[in-house]
C-alpha cells in the first residue's frame, strides 16, 4: 500500500488501517510512516528491462511523427489513426515485427500499425510526414493511412472486426470479454499469466 499512497493516500491510508499485523516487527501507525518496500535484485530481469526501455524509446519515436498529424487536425485520439511506419534499419523492421504489427499498434495507441521499408512509402494511400533524424531516429516516415474503420463503442479502437458480430458496435476482442462476463485481468494484459 506505500506505493499506492502518493497517488492515492486516503484510500491508501483506509486500506493500511485493516491490514493484519505482519508476521515479524511491528506495522507503522500511518501508511505514510513505512518503509519503501526493499526491491530483490534476484527478481529484476534486466533483459526484460532493456526490452521496456527499447519499446518506450519506439513508442517516443513514433508519437514525434504522429504528433504532426495530430497537431494538424487530422485526428483527435490516437486510437483513430491507421498508421505505416518506415523504417530503414532492416535489422529494426525485423525486430519490431517480430513483436507483430497489432501488439505495436495496441502499445502506440493506434487502430492500425504497418511497418513498412522507406521504399514502399510512396505507394501507399495517405499523408505522409518525413522524419528529421533528431525527431525520430527509428524511423524515416509516416504515413496517415486512411480511416476505414467503424469505432467500436468500449475500446474506441476502430478496427475491421466493428459490424461484423452481435453486438454489432463491438469489435471482436471486446466481444470476447463481454462474453466472457469480466475484463481482463491487469497480469493478463502484462502477459504474466499470474
């Protein structure tokens, strides 16, 4: 509960109030009177580390680039952009789909993700926005795809699946979990199988 407190310290403060005693030493009067929790060096994986900071680094280097578009009017939220990114690394095109284009469009926030090699920028349909080297280092452009989508009416992600089942407004992964009656749970969506 000491991590939650400086967001949200009077439900942090509540919640410490019913808390058991702990098994060795005494628990602080007050939530904001504990100790940090001691981090175990055995459990970080500094692999899977280098790999969150590599994917944030992707996500800054694409928001630059779609941040013009949005700047510009041409959408409003994130998830109503469909997107193609050129990239001229090829060692950093496979990478990056290796982890496949829908997993990088759920992490940009976008409907659509295509990653592209700068040659096939000009015969795609859409704006296109070139990158300055200082902008956006990982890639040389984007491309604002035209939107053909229907919204779906929970995610809000447009995405080919909304008409296609009952409900109709839906897309077909927010189908599977009103189905399934619960949403997904926070170490389900960070793949941790908890």
């Amino acid at each position: 509960f000491g991590l939650v407190a400086p967001a949200d310290w009077a439900k942090a403060e509540e919640a410490w109030a019913f808390l058991p005693a702990p098994a060795e030493g005494e628990r602080a009067d007050s939530v904001h009177l504990a100790r940090w929790p001691e981090v175990d060096p055995d459990l970080l994986d500094e692999d899977l580390l280098a790999e969150w900071e590599w994917l944030q680094a992707v996500r800054g280097d694409a928001y630059a680039l779609l941040e013009r578009f949005r700047a510009d009017g041409r959408f409003d939220k994130h998830t109503e952009a469909r997107v193609a990114l050129a990239v001229a690394d090829e060692k950093q095109r496979a990478r990056l789909r290796e982890l496949g284009e829908a997993a990088l469009a759920d992490l940009l926030l976008v409907s659509e993700l295509r990653l592209v090699a700068p040659d096939e920028v000009d015969a795609l349909a859409g704006e296109a926005a070139a990158a300055e080297e200082e902008e956006s280092p990982r890639f040389t452009a984007a491309v604002l795809l035209p939107q053909e989508y229907a919204r779906c009416e929970r995610c809000w992600n447009h995405r080919p699946s909304v008409g296609d089942g009952d409900p109709a407004d839906l897309c077909d992964r927010c189908r599977r979990v009103v189905a399934e009656g619960a949403e997904p749970s926070i170490q389900v969506l960070l793949g941790l199988g908890l």
